[in-house]
C-alpha cells in the first residue's frame, strides 16, 4: 500500500496509487496516479483531477479508483498546494497562472500528438482552472466535469481598485507567524470547521498532506499567500464570456448543499454552456469525498464513459 498517512475509510478505498512529479520550466509540481485497469477503454486518454483552494490531491481519493476502468487518472497538486513547489518570492498565485500550469502540464506530459486529448475533473478551484483551460483549448479536452463549480469568482468593475489595494496592502504586511499544532490530528481537527466544513474523516484523509514537521510539532505546508487577496478579478460579464466559450460535453455536478447552492445567477451560467449536464447530487462541497460519496461518482464515471 502506500505511506502517505490518511483516515482508515481513505486508506481502504485508494487503490494501488503511486506518487508523481512533473517538472514544469518554472515549478515542480506534485500528485497522485492510480494506473489503467487492464480492461480499461480509454487508456490513450488520461483523466486528469484538479482540487479545490488549500486542498490537495487526496481530495480524489475515493473518485479516482472509480475511473480506473477507463484510463490511467492522475491528481494533481496545484502549485502552492500539497507536495507542489510554491510560486517564487514577489509572485501571486494568479488565477490565469494556474491555467497557464495546465496547459504546460497537458502538452508536455499528457499528449503525443496533436489530436490528443485528456478528461479533466476539477473540484471548486480545480474546476474553474480547467473550465478556463478547456475555453481555451477545446482541442485538448475531450470531456469537462466541475464538481460544485461553474466558473471564476467575479467581482464587479467598480470593486476593481479597491481589490488591488488590499491584494497590495496585504503583500507589503506579509502572512504572520504560522501556527504548530502538536500532532496532526489537531491539524484535522481545525479544518473541520470553516467556509466548507468537512467531517472528521474527510479532514483526516486531507490534512496530512498538507502539513510538514515543524520542530516537536507540524505546520502547514501550504503556501501562506494562498489565503492572500487576488490583485486582479474576473467581472461577471468576462466570467459568463469563458464559458460561453466552452465548446466541450460538460457535466456541473450541483451539491445540495454545496457552496454553490444559493448563489445568485447560477441558472444563467448554467444556461450559457451550450454542451453542459447537469447532475444534483446529494452532500455538500466536498460531496466527491465526505459523506455518501456514490451518486458523485456515479455521475462522474457516468459521463466519461458515455461516448
């Protein structure tokens, strides 16, 4: 099995994964690969999985093996977070940079020929950075699946200065002093609250990834300046431009509870993605992890296999 330190339920449903590395020209970034089974179907199509903000590529663990049966499926730990090399002193994590990871990552690892394509599964974050990225470049992606995530964030123009002033204001003062906690299951434990909370088992399977030891105790090894305001944001208008852009079959799946549950023009977004399913799942924002995870994954392999 593996020695990567997870809750017990985790630890039983990830299959036969491995650790990667892909050497990008300007950061390394980390992940998880759970190989082909030999009866897979689309085994010259990688499925490639992007995870939420301050999360980490074992946010795919109980999904990934599920896709197995279809081609090799790699988890990717976005630059800044989990075992991923952090941007360099005076960047930002940008948004578009994320993008920009992607692509570089696709085309110098994932394909061989022109024609070649990819999957790509994104959750919160991860979903908005391969949502841009198959706007972009519709040849590259066969299939788009956003778990309770159906574009940027925006802000209106208006907002655009004052934005900038406290992306700026913030980066002069820094990120403060990091917190140790004694173990990691006290880690785990402060996750379980906040925006998106997780129960104790979605927190244990998470965290571990996310810390490093820190003296007689653990910090974590998430980039501080992820938590930092962004410089610049998407307008709504610019927003619904992305995905009308997007030409690939799409599937939202819509947590009931998820962030995403009460958010004002939703439906509008929804309805500009010519190609998009939608599927209601039950469980909140991590409905692919915590919880009863089955109708989310169902949706997911669902969709993929479907030629």
């Amino acid at each position: 099995m593996n020695d990567i330190a997870m809750s017990t339920g985790a630890a039983e449903s990830a299959v036969s994964f491995r650790e990667s590395v892909w050497s990008l020209k300007h950061i390394r970034l980390a992940g998880l690969s759970w190989p082909a089974r030999p009866e897979a179907t689309h085994r010259h199509r990688p499925v490639l999985m992007l995870h939420g903000w301050l999360d980490n590529s074992l946010t795919f663990v109980k999904l990934a093996p599920e896709l197995t049966g279809l081609s090799g499926v790699h988890s990717i730990d976005m630059a800044g977070h989990g075992q991923s090399g952090h941007r360099p002193e005076g960047q930002s994590y940008l948004l578009m940079d994320y993008v920009a990871d992607l692509a570089e990552l696709v085309e110098t690892c994932f394909v061989e020929t022109g024609d070649s394509q990819v999957d790509l599964v994104g959750h919160s974050l991860g979903g908005i950075v391969s949502a841009l990225y198959a706007a972009a470049f519709p040849e590259r992606v066969r299939k788009l699946v956003m778990i309770d995530s159906l574009g940027a964030l925006s802000r209106p123009v208006e907002e655009t200065i004052p934005q900038l002033r406290r992306a700026i204001k913030k980066r002069i003062a820094g990120s403060g002093r990091q917190v140790v906690y004694p173990d990691i299951t006290t880690a785990a434990k402060a996750r379980e609250g906040g925006l998106s909370p997780l129960s104790p088992e979605a927190a244990l399977t998470l965290i571990p990834r996310n810390m490093k030891p820190c003296g007689e105790g653990y910090v974590w090894r998430t980039d501080p300046r992820l938590r930092h305001p962004s410089p610049l944001m998407m307008s709504e208008e610019q927003v619904l431009a992305s995905l009308k852009a997007i030409r690939t079959p799409t599937l939202f799946v819509r947590a009931e509870k998820g962030l995403l549950s009460y958010k004002r023009g939703l439906d509008e977004r929804a309805d500009i993605i010519d190609t998009l399913e939608v599927a209601q799942v039950p469980g909140g924002h991590h409905c692919h992890l915590d919880g009863n995870t089955r109708p989310a994954s169902d949706a997911v392999k669902n969709f993929l296999t479907d030629e």
